[in-house]
C-alpha cells in the first residue's frame, strides 16, 4: 500500500514530514516568532537571538525531532528530499531576506546574506542534534545563543 499511494517509504516520510513542515505555514510561523516591531530599530541583536532560538525551539520539541532528523540524515539519498529540505531552508531565508531588504540592505546582498545565515544555522542544527558534538549539544539554550549571536549578528550588518 505504501509504494501504491507514496511511491516508496520515503516518499511517506517526505509526505508525513511535509504535513509538519509545509514550508508555507513555516515560513509564516518563523516570521511571526522573530519579527518584533518594537525592535524595527534594533535589526542586528534582537532579530539574531529571535531566529535563533526559532531554528532550534522548532528542533526542540520531541514531536518534530525525529521527523526533522531523519529528513537531514536522508539528504543526498533522494532529489525530492533534497527540494523539502531547501524549501523549508528557504522559508527561513525568505523571513531573514525581508527582514534585510527592510532594513535598506541591496536586495542581492540581503539574498546572498540570507543563503549563508540558513547554512549556518544547518550546521548549528547538525552539530547539535544530529552528530550531537558534546559541547554544542550540552550547551544550553542561552549559551547557544550568546555565542551563536554575533556571527548572525555581523551578516545582518550593513
């Protein structure tokens, strides 16, 4: 039945992760929890710590967990894997590009700026719960942040 309505159980998992992770509602769900318009004049540290703790409050919770890591360690095995994980990527990238261009920075260089802080924060993702380096993964949320700030922090700098 699996390979009837999905094509094979990856194409299930693809199915079942995109339900979670439809990369519409995620990008409306990470603009609405790091866009503050009280800090409209802050656009460096407090958008940083926001998306921060967006990326890895999403990777927190015990419900998407499992999902999100078996999504990472299927990249490469499957072309349409590999779109859901961009998209969702891009969700993100969408958020910290608007956020840049409204901040009066080029629109090639927002979108640039915006491509390397989501790979940042794959790596940061990878690091702390899939490969579980000791020190990242039993940082706490605060101390990720405090470190992890001021590398998003000089990307979204001028």
């Amino acid at each position: 039945m699996i390979n009837y309505f999905f094509g094979s159980r990856q194409g299930l998992f693809r199915e079942v992760l995109y339900r979670h992770h439809e990369p519409a509602a995620r990008q409306a769900e990470v603009a609405e929890n790091v866009s503050d318009d009280s800090a409209q004049g802050m656009r460096g540290m407090d958008f940083a710590e926001r998306l921060i703790r967006e990326v890895l409050r999403a990777w927190d919770r015990p419900e998407t967990q499992s999902l999100l890591s078996g999504l990472i360690l299927s990249a490469g095995e499957d072309p349409q894997t590999d779109e859901l994980i961009l998209a969702v990527g891009d969700s993100t990238g969408e958020v910290v590009e608007k956020q840049l261009t409204e901040a009066g920075m080029d629109s090639a260089l927002a979108h640039q700026r915006s491509a390397v802080i989501v790979a940042m924060n794959m790596g940061m993702v990878y690091a702390r719960y899939i490969v579980k380096s000791p020190v990242v993964a039993q940082m706490s949320l605060d101390d990720v942040v405090a470190q992890y700030a001021p590398a998003i922090r000089g990307l979204l700098a001028d």
